[in-house]
C-alpha cells in the first residue's frame, strides 16, 4: 500500500479527511472556550473576594 492510496482512502478521503477536520475542530475549541470560562470565573470570584474585604 502506498501513501496515495492510503490519503485517497478508497474514494472516501473527502468524507473522511472532513469528518477528522471538523473533530479536530471541535476538540480544540472545547478546550479554548473551558479555558476562557476558568478565566472568566476566576476573574469573577477576584472581584466578589475584594468587594466582601473591602
């Protein structure tokens, strides 16, 4: 087996190589955006501490 065929697979590599694209997609998104939340909340919780000190 070469390497063409292996990327061609079969006649499907658009479906397949889309379904792989949009999964990465997804995967790195969900972690950008829990991060973003954890920030978010953080950022939250620092505020409401310094306003109950203060």
């Amino acid at each position: 087996m070469d390497l063409q065929t292996f990327f061609a697979m079969g006649g499907y590599a658009f479906y397949v190589w889309t379904s792989y694209g949009i999964c990465c997609v997804v995967l790195v998104l969900n972690v950008v955006v829990s991060i973003r939340k954890r920030r978010q909340f953080l950022r939250q919780l620092a505020r409401k501490q310094a306003r109950q000190n203060s």
